[in-house]
C-alpha cells in the first residue's frame, strides 16, 4: 500500500505542474509543453490517474526538473513500480508525436543520470542526506527502466567496438540509438558483447553506465531463464498430455513422486537432462494408438 504522503504526491503531480505552467512554457524550447497541455483535454486523459500522474511528472522533470519532481517521481515509483513506471513514461513522445528519436526520453535519462543534479537539488530543500541517497539511487536507477522499455522492438543497430564510439554514442545520441546498441546484450545476456561494452565504460571512467550495463545484463538473464523455464514446463504438461496417463500415473512411470511432477508441469523446478529425456520417452512409449 502506498504511503499517505505518496497518494497525495502522485495524486497532485498534474496539479503542481499547472502551477508551474509559466515556467514550463518559457522553458521548452520545443513543442513539448504545447503538445503536452493539448494532451491533457482529450477524452482519456482523466481516466487513468497513474498514467497522468507519471505522464505530467516527466514532463516536469523534463523541462524544470525541481526538487519536487524527482521527490514524486519517487513516490510513483515505490509506489507502482519502476517497470511499470518506465513503460508509462516511455509512451509520452509517441503520444506527442515527438518524432523517431525520442526527444522527451532522451532528455529525461540525461536527467536522470546526472546524479550530481538530483543531489543537490534535493538537499536544497533540506532533505536529510539519508533520504537524499536514497532518492538519489531510486531515480538513477530509473533510468535504466526508461531505457529499456521497448528497446527489444528496435532494429539492430551497429555494435560499439571502441571506447571512442561509445563515448560518441553516450555524448551525442538518443534513447532510440541507446536502445538500439543494446540489442546484442539483451539477446544474447549471456554472451561475449556485454562483457566486452561493459569493459568499454569503465575503461572510460563511466561507472555509473557500467552499473546501468550490468543490470541490464542480469534482468535480460533473468527474464531468459524464465522463458526457457516457462517453455520445458509447457514441454513436459503436452508430454503428459499425450500420454494419456494421469499426472499419478505418469509420475509413477519416471520414477518420482505426484508431487515433484508438479513442481515440473507448473515451472517451478527445471528437470536434469536426463530426466526430461525420461519423460519424453516415456510420454511417447505410453502414448494411445492413433
């Protein structure tokens, strides 16, 4: 459950931006504000208070980039997420028509990369240095999130084979050339390209893109495990499927207990290799004449 204070934080995020409306505009020096405001009349935009609430945030982090702002996009965070966050966030330069190379999202990483901005933006506000780490460490990592979401729908981009290329991509590109360099890492988590990029950055002295690089690594690893998981426990249900046998029955027929067969069927536990080759065997030796 959210906190009190994050309700009413992610709750106002909308509200607080209009009373910064003066700013806002001054300060865009492109069609985002404009764009943004005309947005927010159309039909939909009331009824989903989490996407207007992490809508209006980037926004504001984007073109003020307050104290404020990194304290709410805090909130939104713990609150819902930093996956589903990032999704939401990610929608904003489609829905305005920003153009292919994600201006608002590019924007919004840089800020959120700079650490050293967001630190002393919000001890400004007298926020303890405890709660400022914290903060800190909570909106950096965002933009690992931001930057993710939707890079596995880009097409492959050249790899990044020198520390020059990397430092030309970092200074000079956008979310959309971002994403795209990192296909090879997220198809591959396992293989030689994220540890040949991540040994680019911190011979660069970019520890903190080493740390976004690694992570990036270890979730790719993660969600691949889970499919492969996902996928031999689909295997073994259509193996026990076609061989006619109740679940009892079959887990009889290879030697273990109704139990553990469950465990395999619902993906909770991977079989060895010679087990799955024993169910398969099994499954097909049992199976009913056609």
């Amino acid at each position: 459950m959210p906190a009190r204070d994050d309700i009413d934080r992610i709750s106002q995020a909308q509200s607080r931006l209009a009373a910064r409306a003066g700013r806002a505009a001054r300060a865009d020096a492109g069609a985002l504000w404009t764009s943004f405001t005309g947005h927010t009349t159309t039909p939909g935009w009331t009824k989903d208070k989490t996407r207007s609430a992490v809508l209006s945030n980037l926004v504001s982090l984007v073109l003020l980039g307050d104290a404020e702002d990194f304290v709410t996009l805090d909130s939104l965070v713990r609150s819902f997420g930093a996956e589903r966050v990032a999704t939401i966030q990610s929608e904003l330069d489609d829905v305005l028509g920003m153009g292919p190379d994600l201006p608002v999202t590019t924007a919004a990483i840089r800020i959120l990369g700079d650490v050293g901005l967001i630190r002393q933006r919000l001890a400004g506000i007298g926020m303890s240095s405890t709660k400022v780490s914290a903060t800190v460490k909570r909106a950096h990592h965002q933009t690992f999130w931001l930057l993710l979401a939707g890079a596995e729908d880009l097409p492959r981009s050249q790899t990044i084979r020198t520390t020059e290329q990397l430092v030309e991509l970092l200074q000079h590109g956008t979310a959309r050339h971002w994403r795209a360099a990192l296909l090879p890492l997220i198809e591959s988590p396992w293989g030689p390209y994220g540890e040949h990029i991540v040994r680019l950055t911190e011979e660069a002295d970019l520890d903190e893109v080493a740390t976004v690089l690694q992570e990036c690594r270890k979730v790719y690893q993660q969600r691949q495990e889970q499919r492969e998981r996902d996928a031999i426990a689909r295997e073994i249900r259509r193996l026990v499927a076609i061989s006619g046998l109740t679940q009892r029955q079959f887990a009889a027929q290879i030697g273990t207990s109704p139990s553990r067969l469950s465990t395999y069927v619902n993906g909770r536990v991977i079989p060895s290799a010679a087990m799955l080759l024993r169910i398969r065997r099994v499954a097909h030796a049992q199976r009913p004449p056609a």
